[in-house]
C-alpha cells in the first residue's frame, strides 16, 4: 500500500496549520451546516441523523439547535482569524441532514444570517437547504426566499408508493409536486436527491 503524503501535524488545540491560514484568504469558503434530526430513520440511510425518541430529551434538540450552530460559528470564526488571518467572504452555504426543514424556517435563515454577519457573502452566492418533500410549504418556500435561500435540494427516491414505502419513506408522493411549485413559486431554484433525477426527469435540477 502506497504510503500517505506527509502533511502538516494536526495542531493540538484545535487551531488550523499555519499553512492553511497564511494562504486561507485566496481559498474558497463554502459552509456547510449539519442539522442532524429526522422524523423517522429511513432504513437505507447512512448519515449521522436522529429522531426525537433516539435524543432521549439530551443534547442539541430541535428548538436550541440554530443557537448552537451560531455559536460554532464563532468558534469557527476565531479559528479561522488565529494570528490575524483574513478569511474570504462565503461562496455557497449548504445545508444538509438529516432533514433541515424540521427547524422552523426562521431558524435557518438566522444562521444564513449569521454566517453573512461574520464573514459576509461572496457575489452571488449560492444558499442551499436539504429537505423533506412533506416539510415544505408556500410559507416556508417564501421565508427561506426572503431569507436569501437560492435553492432547495428535495430528497424524493420514488413516485410509486409501495417503493416509497419499502424504503421506509414517509412522504406522499403528491407532496414532491406541490413542494416543487412552492419553491418555485418564491423563485427558489430545486434540485432533487432521487434517483429519478439522475435519469434527467423534469423535476429534476430543476435550477
Ligand atoms: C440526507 S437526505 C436529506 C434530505 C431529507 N432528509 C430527505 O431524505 O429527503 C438527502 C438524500 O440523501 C440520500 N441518501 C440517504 N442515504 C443514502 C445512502 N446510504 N447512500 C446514498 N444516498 C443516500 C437520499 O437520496 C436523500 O434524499
Ligand atoms: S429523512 Fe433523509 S436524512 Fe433522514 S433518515 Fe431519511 S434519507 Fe436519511
């Protein structure tokens, strides 16, 4: 087996190696948040995810959860401006899950906001929110627009039921369409996790 390149020793205190922050304001900062909570675990998922039962009422919960993520924003922001770095300003945001449309969509745009807050916002930036067909509605698609969301990534895996079902999807698939229309109705840009979207269908990067 080839050996690894050798690279800088992981500082023990959680800083970055110098040579990551002498050159870290010609890098690119894409930011991307984990919001690990779901209504029900699908059987096929492999991302670090938990339901409300699996929390047991300990830990992040669904209510404090953008505060804490704002907090480690400044943990971040400290790290990245050891010894008087200049971080660039965000390029895209993306956030992922779990399901980040079970926070309310308020939550989401105060960490978006946040984020810009601290480090500002590159021309064009693209913010980006996973979510749950069932979890989006006009409302919420015109609050994350407002918010400065760009586009919403749908996760659906089948139109037909008793797939959906076997997947332990609890979607109806009736709810892809009508999410859709919702985000881009607020002007949101949709792009989609199925596997139907990889065969080029119409709702599918949708943009
Ligand atoms: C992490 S989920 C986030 C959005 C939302 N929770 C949902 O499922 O609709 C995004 C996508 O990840 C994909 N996914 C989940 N488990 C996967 C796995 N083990 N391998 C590949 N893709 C997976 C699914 O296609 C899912 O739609
Ligand atoms: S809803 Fe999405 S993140 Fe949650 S378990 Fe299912 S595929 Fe994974």
């Amino acid at each position: 087996m080839p050996a690894l390149p050798t690279g800088d020793p992981v500082p023990a205190n959680g800083a970055l190696p110098s040579s990551a922050l002498t050159t870290i304001a010609d890098t690119e900062f894409a930011l991307y948040l984990h919001v690990p909570f779901c209504r029900v675990r699908c059987g096929y998922c492999d991302f670090n995810t938990y339901t409300k039962p699996e929390l047991g009422g300990h830990g992040a919960t669904i209510d404090t959860f953008a505060d804490a993520a704002i907090a480690e924003m400044d943990v971040a922001q400290a790290v990245l401006t050891a010894g008087g770095a200049t971080p660039p300003s965000v390029s895209t945001i993306f956030i992922g899950g779990g399901t980040p449309t079970m926070l309310p969509a308020a939550d989401l745009v105060r960490m978006v906001a946040a984020a810009r807050e601290r480090w500002g916002f590159a021309d064009n930036i693209e913010i980006t929110t996973e979510a749950n067909p069932d979890t989006i509605t006009p409302e919420v698609a015109a609050e994350l627009a407002a918010g400065g969301f760009t586009r919403v990534s749908l996760g659906m895996q089948s139109a037909v039921p008793s797939v959906l079902a076997t997947l332990e999807r609890t979607h109806n698939p009736a709810n892809v369409a009508t999410a859709l229309r919702a985000c881009r109705a607020a002007g949101l840009a949709v792009s989609s996790t199925s596997s139907m979207a990889r065969q080029g269908r119409p709702w599918g990067n949708g943009g």
